[in-house]
C-alpha cells in the first residue's frame, strides 16, 4: 500500500484504471505532483512521464487523466470545473495533448469519495463504467447500456447505484469514435473532443458516490469571511459588473453586458412565474442577474420559455437555463425541458436560412431546443457552433451536392432545412454519431479535416467571417474580436481553443475605457494594457504583460478546479471601491483551505509552469523547435477588414502582421523564451522549476541555441 499523505484540500490518493487487465490501484498524490495542485497539470505532467509523445489518440499507450482541484468540494464559489487531458483528436495537423474541461457535480464527488485523480490507461475488450464508492471502485458491465443515448445510460446507471451518484457518460458519437464527441455528466455538463477516447477504450461512463468530509484549514468565520467577499465583488456572466440597461441603482451601463435580469422581466415557465424586482444589485439575487434564456433565445421566445435558471455545484450564479416548451415536445418527439448553456443551446436555427439571425422566431426556438437535446443526448460536439457554421457554409455554396456520392445525396430531404423542419436536426446529428455516409464521417472530424478531405482551399473559410476558424482547428472564440493581441496571441499558443475568459472578462466588463484602464494600470502597472474593443492601439510590453497573466491565470484555475467564465474578478460592481476587484482572491481561498501561505504571485508561476510543460510535450509531439512558424499559427481573417478600414482606426478589429510579430518578439522576451523559434530556453525551464525537461528536450534537439553561439 502506497504512503498516503493527507493533506486539507487534497486526498493525498489518486486512482489508476487499467482497463486491460481490469486492476484498479490506488497511488499517493505526493510528493509526485506537489507543484501541479491538480486539474489539466497532473494530466501534463503524467502524460510527460507515461506517454510517448508519438501516441495517437486510439492507441492503447493513450491515457485520460481527470482531475479536479484543491477548491473541488470545499463549498468555494464556483468550484466545479474537471479537467480531462488526453491526446485529442480534432486537432490538425496532427492530434495532440489538450483539456477538456466540464462543471456539474463530478469534480466535488470524486473529492467527497476521497480522490485527487483518476488516470485510465489500457483498452477493455467489453465496455465497461467505472463505480466508485467512496474507497472502493469497480468495473462494471456496460454492455446494456453501450448503444444507448446518454439520457438513457443515464438512467440506467443510476438505478444500480445509490441516490445521490454523480454519473458521466458517453452517447453513440462517443462510441463510434466520433472526434467531434463529448464526455457528458449530470445531462447537460460536457467536456468536448474527448468522448471518442472513452469510446475506444469500451468505457461508457463513470459513477460516483462520495459522502466523505472534506477538511480544510481555516476556521468557519474566516471561511465565511472570504467567501461573502467573493459574493460582493460577483458581476454576471463572465463578470459584466454592469447591467445591460440605464439604472439610477448604477453609474455605467452597457448594452453588450451579459447582467440582463433587467425588473420587470418575467420567466413565465416557473410555477408561479417569476418576476424581477428591483433589487437589482443585491448579492442575494444573483442567479437573476443573468437571465440565460433570454440571451440564448431571445427576449421573447426566452423568457415565454424560461423555467429558472440552474448550475453546478457551488455556483451562485446558475448559468445554466431550465425552459420548457410544451410545443416542440410533441411537435419533434423531444423532452419538454431543455436545460444547457452556452453555444449549444442556440446553434441548431443557425443552419436554417429563415431563421439563422432571428432568435425571437418560434421556429428558431424550436431548432435550438431539438438541437440541443439531439447533439447531447447522442454525444455529438459542436465545437463552439463551428460544426453548424461549417454545415451551413457547405449548403449555401452547393458543396453537398458537388461532393456527395449522388445516391447519398438524394437520401437527405434538403427543403427541410429552407423550410425550418428541426427534425433535419435530427437526421444530421444521428448521422455524425453513427458517422453514415461521406457527410456523418466527416462532419464528425474537424472544420481542417473536411477541408482537407474535399480539397477545399482553406481561404474560402476566410472570406466569410460566419466561418472563421483557428489553424489548428479550433473555432474563433475571445480572439481578435474581444481583445485585439493579447486575444490573437492567446489563441495562437494553445493546441486548442484555449477557452481562457480573462481576456473577455476584463475587456467587455461593461466598465468605460477610462475606468479599464486605471483598473490595468493599478494591476499591470500600465494604463495601456487595455484598448476599447474595435480601438486597438499598435502592441506595447503591457499587453504581453497582461497575456502572461491570463494565460498564468487560465492554466491556474484549470488546477484549482475553478470556473473561468467568472473568474478572475479583478473587478466589481462595487463603485465605492472604484470597480476594481480582488486579484489575490484565488490564493487566500487556497491559502485558507491548505493553511499555506502562498502568494498570488507565485501560484500565477504554478500555472504558467503547467503552460509550459505543455508546450514542451508538443514539440515533442511534433517534433518541432521552431513553435513560432509551425505551431503559434494566426489565421489571414485578422488581417481583413470587409470595409477595408485601416488597422489601428475606431471601427475595426483588424489587426497588424508587423504589430502581432512584434508582439510575440516582446511576449517571448518577457517570459525568456528563444524569440526566434518560441521555444523555451533553458533560463525559461530553471525559473519555473522545471530542470527536469531539458536534458529530454536536448537529446531530441528541442533546445534552442544559446544566444550569441
């Protein structure tokens, strides 16, 4: 039996899968990942010690590594994020390691049953799920449930297990090696592009039950101390700490903010319906602060369908929306409630022509609600709406018909989609899931592949900015159009989307430009670290300053187990304390929960140190020195205004060529990093204790040289 070393906030234990012989171990969480704390950095850093970096993504060698956090289960706001790190397979062109990350309730139950980590390596030869119990896990038979939609197997699962089992499955896409295929707990939290290695492993799902206490350091006035301060300086979705709409309760307000709860509005599907008050601002209320529906559906169409909101575990905002819409259940055979967030929930109107732009249509609502059920009950990935953006592109430019063998053509009853018929969602999604014909299999890869496959030049995605993607395949998303360099650089140096929202969150606050920048200049020490969106200023060492600490921040809360669509809140509602929030929250909740006493400053460090283990094991990947030329890609769109205003002029998002390589010269001097190839130099390694990387790095020539030799 392995040394367990508890430790408040950490189980000390970890549990290892192996699928091909079927033993499950348990093996200590120190001293091994002392310095990863948890989340995607454990999945880095066993992947550097276990993986071979030629490892595709269904070969057996490959692993996943789910991890919560240190804040997992403590009760710390929004707490509820696990990360899942394997080879993905969407990415191009070349799989490579990325996270997938999902909230619900898993990352608190696999804490509550007494783990750190699971890592699942091996292939069974029968599928399988995963039953935890507190101390005790097993494999069970999945055979009835393999096949099924993950409703179902949902379902199924938790008629064998105790009341109260957080359960995570895989649908039919998962199964049938989809890449475009999700991971799904509790329904409707999902982690993407991961789904296909659960499927080639033959493991369906896990279960888990967990009631055991979770011990942290600081006493219960303390603990309620910080978590009532981080109640205080709560904003809305992606920490807008402005309302939507002019208020004699608030100096600013901001139409692009996401804080709609706006008094008056009615969510007419609660029994009785719910009306806003005025209370607007009190902290007491924040659940009404963001009113999901009304923004993924429409003022309208939402809010006639909104039921309440609903979250993950420890979560006061409850982003995610309930509607019910009785209509389109017996009207296209789905459930009567929907509940989901984020692009999936609106995406399915965006391949019907009619309705595309219009969410305040019937039709429209209907699509959204059919397509969101169908994609998560079969397991399908949207990446983001690319997969519909890509579709809708293919039809309105005849590719279908040019490309399509003319007998699968005629199979598809095309005047559904001019004619608004949500079941053509339905026949798509079960198409990708089962990969039928030339379009399930390759709407089921990603936007690069099918690209490829069709030889379809990838300048045509760039002329229409509907379909704008990343070079590695990944959709546009907080990029250029939400904080100019620092965006663009941030999307150019992750495998994947990086789905980092301390750019957004601080860049569409809703605060004014004055406001942001004495906010930046009191955090970066620079007033310039921050433009207005559609105003960049030409690149300076404060943005690159900036950047280092989003991508810091991002890789950190990916340890913590923190959600970043809220966090950082470096700022507030709160105007008596001039907007500005709390950078150093993140540390005192994990100081008072470990009874260390580490400042914020050095777990940014922690975070940046997983970045970096990061793209050392892509290079190795990849076999690549050269990251700045062959990896840390930016798409020609950002160069491209349609009404050709000049870069650095009110109006436009456009970028710079000479100013984004300008930018990373200045970013890679920062951070000590080769300029020339964007390789981490041995300085880089040493600084952030990672001494171990190099001598691997020099015997397969991933060194840059040193300067002046």
């Amino acid at each position: 039996m392995p040394n367990i070393e508890k430790r408040y906030g950490f189980t000390g234990k970890g549990m290892r899968v192996n699928l091909t012989t079927g033993q499950i171990t348990s093996e200590p969480t120190f001293p091994r990942f002392e310095k990863e704390l948890g989340g995607a950095a454990i999945g880095y850093k066993v992947f550097w010690d276990e993986v071979p970096p030629e490892t595709q993504p269904q070969d057996e060698a490959n692993k996943l590594v789910i991890a919560p956090g240190p804040y997992s289960g403590t009760g710390a706001l929004c707490s509820s994020r696990t990360a899942i790190t394997t080879i993905y397979p969407i990415l191009y062109p070349i799989p490579m390691i990325a996270s997938g990350h999902l909230g619900g309730d898993i990352a608190a139950k696999m804490k509550l049953a007494g783990w750190d980590f699971i890592i699942v390596e091996g292939k069974s030869d029968k599928p399988v799920y995963l039953y935890i119990n507190n101390g005790k896990a097993e494999l069970r038979d999945a055979s009835p449930m393999w096949g099924q939609g993950t409703r179902r197997a949902t379902e199924d699962i938790a008629a064998e297990t105790p009341t109260g089992t957080s359960i995570s499955v895989i649908g039919q896409a998962g199964e049938h090696l989809v890449p475009m295929s999700i991971f799904i707990n509790a329904k409707s939290h999902s982690a993407g592009g991961v789904g296909s290695i659960f499927g080639g492993k033959k493991l369906k799902g896990i279960a888990i039950y967990g009631d055991e206490p979770i011990h942290i350091k600081a006493d219960k006035k303390t603990w309620e101390a910080l978590v009532d301060r981080n109640i205080e300086i709560f904003g809305s979705l992606n920490q807008h700490v402005v309302p939507s709409w002019p208020s004699p309760l608030f100096e600013y307000f901001d139409p692009a903010s996401r804080w709609l709860g706006q008094p008056g509005n009615v969510w007419r599907k609660a029994n009785p319906p719910i009306i806003l008050g005025e209370d607007v601002r009190s902290p007491n209320k924040i659940a009404y602060r963001w009113s999901a529906a009304q923004f993924f559906l429409g003022k309208k169409q939402g809010l006639e369908a909104q039921v309440r909101n609903n979250g993950c575990y420890a979560c006061p905002l409850r982003c995610y929306a309930i509607v019910q819409d009785d209509g389109a259940a017996a009207k296209y055979n789905i459930h009567k409630v929907t509940e989901n967030t984020c692009m999936s929930l609106y995406v399915g109107r965006t391949l019907f022509p009619k309705i595309a732009k219009n969410r305040d249509l019937r039709a429209a609502r209907e699509a959204s609600l059919v397509g969101i059920q169908t994609m998560d009950d079969y397991g399908v990935w949207c990446n983001y709406g690319q997969l519909h953006r890509d579709f809708a592109k293919f039809y309105k430019q005849g590719y279908f018909q040019k490309f399509l063998p003319e007998e699968e053509y005629k199979t598809w009853d095309w005047d559904k989609i001019e004619n608004s018929d949500a079941s053509f969602l339905q026949d798509l999604i079960s198409a990708i899931a089962y990969r039928k014909g030339e379009l399930g299999k390759w709407f089921g890869e990603s936007t690069p592949y099918i690209l490829d496959h069709y030889g379809i030049p990838q300048t045509e995605w760039t002329e229409d900015k509907s379909t704008n993607y990343w070079a590695l395949g990944h959709p546009k998303h907080h990029a250029n159009e939400d904080d100019g360099q620092v965006g663009t650089l941030l999307n150019c140096l992750y495998n994947r989307d990086p789905m980092a929202h301390g750019t957004v969150n601080f860049s569409r606050c809703g605060l004014p430009l004055a406001e942001k920048q004495r906010i930046a200049e009191h955090f970066w020490g620079d007033k310039l670290a921050i433009d207005s969106i559609g105003d960049y200023k030409p690149t300076n060492p404060a943005k690159m300053k900036r950047l280092r600490y989003v991508i810091a921040r991002k890789e950190l809360h990916d340890m913590l187990g923190v959600c970043s669509w809220m966090a950082p809140w470096y700022v507030s509602p709160i105007k008596e304390e001039n907007y500005i929030g709390d950078m150093d929250l993140e540390a005192k909740l994990y100081n008072a929960i470990t009874g260390q006493n580490i400042p914020y400053q050095k777990l940014d460090d922690l975070g940046f140190r997983a970045w970096v283990l990061h793209r050392a094991y892509t290079m190795r990947e990849m076999k690549e020195l050269n990251m700045r030329k062959k990896h840390d890609l930016y798409p020609e769109w950002i160069f491209h205004d349609a009404k050709n205003i000049p870069v650095f002029t009110k109006g436009t998002i456009r970028m710079d060529p000479d100013d984004i390589e300008k930018s990373f010269d200045i970013f890679f001097e920062q951070i000590h990093f080769d300029p020339k190839t964007g390789a981490p130099t041995a300085e880089a390694y040493k600084e952030l204790e990672l001494d171990y990387v190099i001598p691997v790095m020099e015997k397969e020539g991933l060194m840059p040289e040193k300067k002046g030799s």
